[in-house]
C-alpha cells in the first residue's frame, strides 16, 4: 500500500552563475531552494523513504550546473532533478536570488516550478 507524505526542505543554500543581466554570470552569486516534496513511503524504515540529504544534493547540483537566463528556467531544473529521484510522487521547486530582490526594492524574488502529481 502507498502511502503519500509530503517532506519540506527550506533554505538549501547553493551557488551559481545564472541571469539576464550583464556581470551576473561573471562569478557565483547565491542563490536559496525550497522544496515541498511529496513521497511514497512504503515503510517506517529509513530506506522506504526519500533521503532528505539526496534531495538537498539534487537542488545544489542544478544551481551548480550550467548558466540559465531565468529564474524560471532554474526553478525547472531543480524541480526536474529532484523529481528523478527514488520514491518522489512530487516536488514544488522554489528558487530565491536574494540579490535580485535588492536591485527591484523587493523582500524576495523567487519562481517555483512543479513536476509530477498528487494522488
């Protein structure tokens, strides 16, 4: 029998050079990923589950990884590694880049992407 239950990681901190603007892919500048992430867990043992520590290096791994113009193109990344990953049903992506809120006067500028179902 499956048994759904939805995980929460926030503020997985990562790097990365990503953005539209000139100098922005220049050097890594930080970047903050939440995750809700919804998985089947078969049993109460630790291997019936998804490891938060596997879905933390998953988020890091796509900031790390190749430059993207969009915020929105990077949530997707995220939420598609984190979506291949053993017993995830679903995952809400959500990346933060603190220093692009400064330059529009905002608290935070974030997009969100989500790959799979609920059932």
């Amino acid at each position: 029998m499956r048994r759904d239950v939805e995980l929460t990681l926030r503020g997985i901190r990562a790097r990365g050079r990503h953005g539209a603007s000139p100098g922005e892919t220049d050097r890594p500048q930080g970047f903050v990923v939440d995750l809700e992430v919804t998985v089947d867990v078969g049993a109460d043992r630790l291997d019936a589950t998804a490891d938060y520590r596997a879905l933390a290096r998953a988020a890091r791994a796509a900031v790390e990884a190749e430059s993207v113009v969009l915020l929105e193109t990077l949530a997707g990344r995220v939420a598609d590694a984190v979506a291949g990953l053993d017993r995830v049903v679903r995952v809400r992506a959500v990346v933060h880049k603190p220093r692009a809120a400064a330059s529009v006067e905002a608290d935070d500028v974030s997009a969100a992407a989500i790959r799979g179902a609920a059932r």
